[in-house]
C-alpha cells in the first residue's frame, strides 16, 4: 500500500501542529466557539449529541494491521474502548475529549493517517470498490488512480471552500460496488481500443435530492483524468449555489442546468487545462502503482473450498463460505468479508479487542491487508483458501463469525438519533429489531440490502436501499417511511416511498409484509428481491402495506 | 417552561443551568423558566459570551408532580441519559482532565 512521501508527512505534521496550536487557544479563551468551528470541522471533530465525534479518514477504505491496531489503541485509550466504521469507508469515534485530539492526531500521524478533509465543504476521501486490486471481474486496480486523486485533492488552495462537499469514488470494475453513480463525481473503469480510461458520471447523490449521475464523459484517459476532475470542480467552484445549502451540491447545478451544458463548460475548460501541468505522466502512474503490485501469491494455493462437506459439519462455516467469501482473481485465493452487523449488535461498530484481532488476522493471512468496505463492514483481500477456516474459528472467538454479507442482517446504518445532532429518529435500534426478526429466516430471502438513515440527510444510504427506511419525527414520535426497489449498484435507482411512515414497533412487522409478497410472487427461489420488485412493481408490495 | 442545555467545551458532555453560574450534568437540578421569560434571552448570551458551554439552546420540559422535569422531545431525553443502545450511557464531566465549567 502506499508510503507517506516527505510532502505528505510534512502537511499531516504541521496540521497536527496547527491544530493543536488552536485547540490551546481555544481552551485558554483566546479562540471563540465561532472563530473555533471552522477549525476544529477542518480536522474532522464534529460535536454530537453527547460528546464530539472524531471522523479518521481512511484512503479508499484500505488499512494495514498496524495501522488498524492503532485504532484500536485509540478506541482504548482516549475512547470508550470501540469504533464506529462508516459508509465513507471512515472510523468514527464517538467521546473523545477536546483536548485529547491533539494527541489522537499526533498518534494517527505516526502510521500515516488523519482527520484532514472528512468534513467541511471539500474533497472528501476517496471511495472505492473494497474488493480493489482482489476482485476477479476487475478491469483495473482502481487504488493507484485513487491515491493520486487523494494527492491532488488534499489541501488543493482552489477547492478547500466549495460551495458544499464533494464525494468522488471510483471503481475498477465493471460491476459497481462502490455505488459510483451516487457521488459527485463517479469514476467507472472503461476500456476503448485496448487502451483503459475512465468514463466519467457527474451530478449523483443522496440526502434530500437523491440523483442518478449522469455520464459526461465516456473515455477519458488516465493521463488527462486530473485535468478533467479539476475541470470539473472549476465549473462546479464558479456556478454552484452558495446562497441555498440545500441546493449547493454539484447535482443540483447538474440538474438545474442540463448535463449537456454542463459538458460544455467543462470541455472548455479542460480545453485550457488538457496538457498542462497536471497531466499525469505514465512513468509517474507506474510509480504510485508499485505501492499497490500484487502480494507475492503462492502458484501452487489448493484452489478447493469442499463447502458441500462443510454444510455436513457445520451450518454456521456453510453459511460463512456461502456468504462471505468474494471469488478472487488469484486461483487458491479469495477475499473475506468480516459482518460487523452480528446479529442485536450495533452495525458498523467494533471494540478495540476485535480490532487487534482483525489486524492480527491481517498480518497473519492477508499479506498486511484490510479494507474497510462502504457496507461497514471489514475485508481481509488476499486470503489463501486453504486458511479459511483457520479465519473462521478465530473471528467466532472475538464474535464476528456472522455468514450474512448481503443478507437481510447485513444492514447499514447510520448513528442516527442515538448520537447524531442532525438526526431526527433513531436507526440502530431499528437496523437491531429487524435482525432479529429475520436472522433464523435470511437465507430464504437471499441478497436483500437493507439501508436506514435517522434523517434526509441519507447517511444510511436508504434511498438505495432494496428496502430503504428513513426516521423522520412527527408531532415528536420517531416515524418510519419505507422505500423500495432502490440500487446502488451499476443498474442505479431510487426507491420508491411506499406511503405513510410506521412507528419504530411496527417496521418489523411491515417488512414482514414486503417480504411475504416477496415469498409468494417471485418467480422462483433464484429470483432475487430486487428483480421481483422490478418485475412486479410497487403496487403489490403497497398492497400489503397499506391495503 | 424552558431550560437551558448545552454541551460543556472541554468533554461536550450534555449540561443544563442550574443557575447562578452553575451548571451540571442533572436536569432535575435545571432552574425552570416560563415559556416567554424574557432572562432566558439574556443568559444564553451571557452564556454564549463566557463560551465554555457550547451548542447552547433552551429546550421545552414538563414539571409533574411538583419535582420531576421531563423533556417530551427523544433527542433530548437521548441528550439527558445517553444513547438508548449499547451500555456506554452519557459523557461525563468528570471524564475530562480539565473541565471549563
């Protein structure tokens, strides 16, 4: 993975430097709690509902096991012993103390990490396929493009005060699992006449406008992509709305002013940009690629899982093997998922114990390597067959053996009321409830993805939830709108609201619903959810609801 | 009638007025003012000009039996006792190594 250069060592350094400067001032009243905001944002500290959050970005979701036993040493010792992993491929921790930050910064930057850029109206962290550079069905590894958007991106003078965030995330692969189409900017992998590029989607995302990216360009290729991103925020810097939040994100303007004229002034634009100074030269791509070559993989790996056999000794590993594991490009290998979403406990959260454990599993198994996937869930990338149940035995004694990737219990979910300030309903509790319910049924259902955010603001994803749950409040009770048929995948959509919200009590019971129509319509038993949704439509799953 | 909460600087644990300068972490010690008490305005710019309680707002509660203060709203009964899932109940004062307060 990659190394820290000097330049990137040096910035962490006097950020932290920085930071710690002002959290002094602060403290001694020399900073005002509105001079202070801006600042403390800029490092990622947000105060919640209990206490502040401190967000760590990790680059594209990709750890090493010393640096995720470092978050761990973190949970423990300026935390409550746990961390919060999101659907930014980030960890959050939810109690630090002010004047611990300094330190936890100071700690980040000793493995090459920090809080730089995950708030405030800038390029976030790169998002990618949490697969990348492990998936069999990959064009490309996607990692060496995203580090250098990650270079040129961090601290860029012209685009740290946007008129809102920016969420850029980019896959290798032609199936999508990094939900491109609903970022600012989605970068897709695409091959033209032997040579690979990027087609490139603007204008995507959640919150209280959810959109579909539209594509504005489809092949361009590495050389040019930094000129064309940078095009791209310059019309976005120059007509994006600073006068409305609600209407700031680059989608708006995408929607508001037609992609085909969007095209337009980005054309131009990158017309006076293409062949400058921030073309990326091929022997520099090949540098930063070197930081991600192939781990040095065994030829001759036993490239046979007996899942059959398995099934016979335990149900629980057979449901593991069928689940979990991602079909790798290196016979003899493959990638595990690691389910923080066991069954009753809190999704996309893990305590310092387990992630020690994790990163020993790394260390031991996976060449080094972890991935944080925008699931909240875990990734060991590179695992030998042949160690799999090795895995398995030790990921049962720290609790996270859970065979439910893409299953019904495999939710996410964001904090919600329970430690958000912009929530307005809980979404833990509800994500807990509904694992419950359909844990012991979840194989019947298949691949079903169940997203729940406690406010529009989406962070749960719901709107591209197979099953989406948004809390909303009304007259002060939590209520629950239920949505349908939405995909995060290459095939994006929406889902459609299917009427009225139910209380907290009563969402298990309506997905229950939703799922009987299911049971009852689909075709047969390899029709997944999704497809019977879109073969169907709403009416009968409205039906059941609502009568 | 009203209180007035806010998150301490130095913890961001959850505090309520008390009055006379104090706050603390228990709402059932919070001084209650009428719905349209004109002091409240004062005290949270008083509040907010001292800047060592942050977020600072004055929430609707209900008194009952003569003793206990309640707030309707969930966040803020999330606010007063901690998430409702796991065990890890509220940020506390005595936490930090230094309160402002």
């Amino acid at each position: 993975m990659y190394r820290y250069d000097e330049f990137d060592a040096a910035f962490v350094r006097e950020r932290t430097e920085q930071f710690s400067d002002q959290v002094k001032r602060r403290v001694a009243g020399e900073l005002t709690e509105d001079q202070f905001r801006p600042l403390r944002l800029m490092n990622g500290l947000y105060l919640q509902l209990h206490a502040y959050m401190l967000r760590v970005a990790v680059p594209y979701g990709t750890l090493n096991s010393r640096q995720m036993h470092k978050l761990a040493h973190i949970a423990r010792t300026y935390d409550r012993g746990y961390g919060h992993f999101t659907t930014r491929q980030n960890i959050q921790y939810n109690w630090p103390k002010l004047q611990d930050v300094p330190k936890i910064l100071e700690e980040l930057a000793e493995v090459e990490m920090h809080a730089i850029q995950t708030s405030g109206n800038c390029i976030r962290n790169v998002t990618t396929d949490q697969f990348a550079g492990a998936a069999h069905d990959e064009i490309i590894d996607p990692r060496p493009v995203a580090e250098i958007i990650r270079q040129w991106s961090s601290l860029h003078p012209e685009f740290s005060f946007l008129p809102r965030k920016f969420k850029i995330a980019i896959t290798g692969a032609q199936q999508d699992r990094a939900a491109v189409k609903f970022h600012d900017i989605g970068l897709m992998a695409n091959e033209k006449d032997g040579q690979v590029g990027w087609r490139v989607f603007v204008g995507g995302g959640l919150g209280r406008t959810p959109m579909v990216a539209k594509e504005i360009n489809d092949f361009v290729p590495h050389e040019d992509l930094l000129a064309y991103l940078e095009a791209i925020l310059r019309v976005y810097n120059l007509h994006g709305r600073r006068d409305n939040k609600y209407k700031a994100r680059i989608k708006i303007l995408v929607h508001e002013t037609g992609i085909e004229q969007i095209r337009e002034e980005v054309e131009a634009e990158f017309a006076q940009l293409k062949d400058g100074v921030l073309t990326l030269p091929q022997d520099e791509l090949d540098r930063i690629s070197t930081y991600f070559a192939a781990p040095p993989f065994a030829a001759d790996a036993d490239d046979v899982l007996d899942a059959e056999q398995h099934a016979l000794e335990n149900a629980q590993y057979a449901k593991f093997l069928k689940r979990n594991l991602f079909k790798h490009r290196q016979p003899g290998y493959t990638s595990i998922t690691i389910s923080l979403k066991s069954v009753g406990e809190v999704p996309g959260d893990a305590s310092d114990a387990q992630m020690d454990a994790i990163a020993e599993l790394a260390r031991e198994f996976s060449f080094d390597e972890l991935r944080v996937s925008h699931e909240q869930n875990l990734v060991l990338p590179h695992v030998k067959k042949s160690d799999v149940r090795a895995i398995y035995e030790r990921l049962v004694e720290i609790g996270l053996a859970e065979g439910n990737a893409g299953l019904i219990s495999d939710i996410i979910a964001c904090p919600g009321l329970d430690y958000c300030a912009l929530a307005n309903a809980r979404s833990i509790p509800i994500a807990q409830d509904i694992a419950k319910r359909f844990a012991d049924r979840e194989n019947e259902f298949g691949e079903l993805k169940v997203k729940i955010s406690g406010c529009i603001n989406a962070c749960g994803h719901h709107h591209v939830g197979h099953i989406g749950i948004l809390g909303v409040e009304k007259k002060g009770t939590e209520l629950y709108q239920i949505t349908v048929g939405g995909d995060a995948t290459e095939q994006a959509a929406v889902g459609n609201i299917l009427g009225r919200g139910v209380t907290g009590d009563e969402v298990p019971d309506a997905l229950e619903k939703l799922l009987n129509v299911y049971m009852d319509q689909r075709e047969n038993a390899d029709e997944p959810f999704l497809d019977a949704f879109r073969r169907l439509g709403e009416a009968p799953f409205k039906e059941a609801l609502y009568g | 009638m009203k209180v007035i909460t806010g998150n301490e600087l130095l913890s961001g644990a959850v505090v309520y007025f008390y009055g006379k300068d104090r706050w603390g972490m228990d709402l059932q010690q919070a001084q209650i003012f009428e719905d349209k008490a004109p002091e409240v305005d004062e005290l949270l710019a008083a509040a907010a000009k001292k800047d060592k309680v942050v977020s600072l707002e004055a929430i609707p509660v209900e008194k009952h039996d003569n003793q206990l203060v309640q707030t309707n709203r969930l966040r803020e009964q999330i606010r007063a006792n901690g998430p409702t899932v796991g065990t890890y109940g509220r940020q506390h004062l005595s936490e930090a190594d230094y309160v402002s307060l």
